[in-house]
C-alpha cells in the first residue's frame, strides 16, 4: 500500500487521502489518479441530493473498481457515463478492500445520499479477501508488513458480527502474529510456495500450466454450503436488504475465466442464488467478455498486472450498461 495515496480509517481500515492528484507508476505508462474530498476515485464531489433529471448510481467494489492501472477516463464508471445519458456516477471503489469493507463503506459512508441504484462490483476473488484478518504490504524500502482489516464472521444464528473494529493503526510482522493469526493472513490463493516459482519462470509458462492442469483459483465457490461462499452470501444478502432501492450485483471474473483456462460454472452458479428481481439483479458480464478471440481476451489485463485495460472496462461498462438502461428506463 503506498503511504502516499492512502489513509488509516478506525472503521474500514484504509481510505484514499481526499483532495489528491498524483502520477502512479505502471507498467503501461502510469496513469493519473484524483481523489475528491471524500477520498474516492470519483470526478463528481459526493452530494446528498441527486440533481433533477439524473438516475444516480452508487457503484461499489475494489481495485478493478476504483481502476488501478487506468486513468479515471477509462474505467468501467465513467465509461457508463459516457454511454447513458442522464447518468450520473458515484465511484466508492476501494483499492485493497473486500467485500466486506465495501458494505462498511455503504453503511458508514454512502447510505444517507440519495440515489436510485446500487451496483456492486464483486470481483469474484473478494472470496478470500472476506475471510481475511490481515493483508500484506511492502513498505517504501521493501519490507514485507502485514495490516489489519475489519472482518465478519456468520455465528449459527445466521446474524453477523463485526470484528477488528476499531482497526489497529500499525503494521505488523507474521512473526508477531498471535495464535491462529498467521492462518488469516491474505496470501493471494491456495500454493503460495508453488505459485511464487511458477511466476518467476515468466507469464508464458503460467498461463500455459493453469491451461494444462485446469487450474481452479476460487474452489469456495464449488459447493452451496462452503462456509466462505456463506460468509459471502450473508454479506450481500445483509446489504442488500438494507437498501432502500434495487440493486445490481456483478461478479467480476478474473483473467482465467474470461481466457478460458478455468471453469466459471462454480462462482455462476452460487451468485445465482442472489438473484431476486427486482429487488436485487445479478448481471453476469463474462459472455461479453468471451465474444472475441481468445488472442484478444489476452489484451484484457496488462502484460504483468491482471487488472482491467481500458478495452476490458469498456466491454464491462457496455455490458452493464443493458441492464442498467432498463432500470433507468422503468424509474423515468
């Protein structure tokens, strides 16, 4: 996490500073980030009255969200704008965050503002992040750190409870984690030893062996009852009943399901569990992403980074933009 860019927040463990405008360094050129003065990602300062004649939307997600690697232009948010007149975006992306700190963010931060939907942006990876206590950094001179986050945990009852809140402020070391700590730390997957070798031997040879071995990223999502998907589904249920309007939920796969070397049927068919229009809609983008040839789906992330390119937001942004046209259609 770069100190620069970011800020320690008691609730949802780290923000955006507000009022910034920086050049990030990138593999693709770097790219320019401004935060408004709530400390989003978003071109529009964040008013509690929406202004006639617009359909306002409050989009919610992580990273792919927010759109590291991308000038704000290009990202799935603004692109809407774009393609719809009268919309009018509300960016809460939050780089680093799970799902679970985007509900925080909803219920802290964003549930007072008027609007007429919410989207929220599952990158479908947020499954590991969820059940997560701590994430690993580096500090500027490359010293790995972990931080802590806020986490949820389903009792029996089926009820929630928030934990780690207020979130600790400094970072720690593995070695200073206590008891089953080190078991809740973030590590990015399953076969962290083996997935750091086969990285070193170069993105070709990744891909090739997830081709070859049929590698699954997110097995939680598998089975109905696997008590991360649980975890998940109590969330977003949880969130979305406390919505005063309709919401739209869209999982966003990662590169393995858009190329193919990967089965999304698990992850499609839990996130169909969700689906209770017109209350709450799941919008399943990955058919849009598939309609060109696996050699293009390839131009979708970054050589080294997996993050959207701007050609992957615009896909999502077109994809989106069919369901949400309707719904804007139905409020007018």
């Amino acid at each position: 996490m770069n100190r620069q860019l970011f800020r320690h927040h008691d609730t949802i463990g780290h923000l955006f500073v507000p009022g910034i405008k920086a050049r990030v360094e990138h593999e693709a050129g770097g790219y320019l980030l401004r935060t408004n003065r709530e400390g989003f990602r978003c071109r529009h300062a964040f008013e509690k009255k929406r202004a006639p004649g617009k359909f306002r939307v409050l989009l919610f997600g992580d990273s792919y969200t927010a759109g590291d690697g991308v000038s704000d232009r290009f990202r799935y948010g603004d692109v809407l704008e774009t393609l719809i007149p009268g919309l009018e975006v509300y960016n809460f992306g939050l780089s680093g965050s799970g799902t679970d700190q985007q509900y925080l963010i909803w219920r802290e931060m964003a549930r007072e503002i008027e609007h007429d939907l919410v989207v929220i942006g599952v990158l479908v990876e947020n499954i590991r992040r969820i059940v997560a206590r701590y994430r690993p950094y580096e500090t500027p001179d490359g010293k790995p750190v972990l931080l802590a986050k806020p986490y949820f945990t389903l009792e029996r009852s089926g009820d929630l409870s928030l934990h780690n809140v207020p979130v600790p402020r400094e970072p720690l070391t593995e070695s200073e984690l206590a008891g089953d700590g080190a078991a809740h730390v973030d590590r990015g997957g399953r076969f962290e030893g083996l997935r750091r070798l086969v990285a070193k031997l170069g993105p070709d040879v990744k891909e090739r062996l997830q081709r070859w071995t049929r590698y699954q990223p997110l097995p939680a999502y598998d089975r109905p009852n696997d008590p991360d998907w649980l975890l998940m589904k109590a969330i977003l249920t949880r969130w979305t009943s406390e919505l005063p309007g309709p919401a739209v939920i869209c999982p966003i796969p990662l590169y393995q399901y858009i190329e193919e070397t990967a089965s999304p049927k698990g992850y499609q068919a839990r996130f169909r569990e969700l689906d209770a229009p017109p209350r709450v809609r799941i919008h399943d983008p990955l058919g849009d992403f598939q309609q060109v040839s696996r050699a293009e789906r390839r131009t979708y992330r970054f050589e080294v980074d997996c993050h959207l390119t701007p050609s992957a937001h615009e896909v999502l942004a077109r994809s989106l933009a069919r369901t949400i046209e309707p719904l804007m259609a139905k409020s007018s």
